[in-house]
C-alpha cells in the first residue's frame, strides 16, 4: 500500500522506509534516543510508529539482560597474551 494513496486514518497512516530508518538512527543516540522512544512508545498519534518504538524498546530490554548476564557470570575476556601463556602451560 502506498502511503501517499493511503485514504483512511491518519493515525493508522504507514511509515515510509525512510521513516523506519530515521527512527532506527534516532532510536539509537545514547540518551536522547531512549526518552524518544519512550515517548513515541505511549503515543496515539501512529499507531505503526507506537509498535516500531515498542519493538525497538524491546529489543533495549534484550541487550540490557545480556549486558547483565555477561557480568553475572564473569565476562572477562582473557588477553591474547594470558591465552598464549595458558597454552605454554600444557
């Protein structure tokens, strides 16, 4: 369906691929991005850009439990040189 032939509501109104890719940019800038996203996720204004900020919301939320697991369970990276020095070992 072409969003300039689009006839019914405004607020059911698709977003242009270029709009999905601006939000995705905007969604993403460190602090401003995330109080963006919030406000877009509780909006009434489009509902295709309520449910993109929502998605993109939970995708915030996936990435902070990994962070979080990743700490949990000791995400220390060894060095190349500790790695080498653990083979020379065996």
């Amino acid at each position: 369906m072409a969003k300039k032939n689009f006839t019914g509501p405004e607020e059911y109104r698709p977003l242009s691929p270029w709009a999905y890719f601006g939000y995705s940019v905007l969604f993403t800038v460190p602090l401003i991005g995330l109080i963006v996203n919030l406000v877009l996720c509780f909006s009434n204004t489009n509902i295709n850009r309520r449910n993109f900020a929502r998605a993109f919301w939970c995708i915030y939320v996936v990435v902070v439990i990994a962070v979080v697991l990743v700490i949990a369970f000791g995400g220390h990276e060894p060095s190349l040189d500790e790695y080498i020095a653990s083979l020379n070992e065996v």
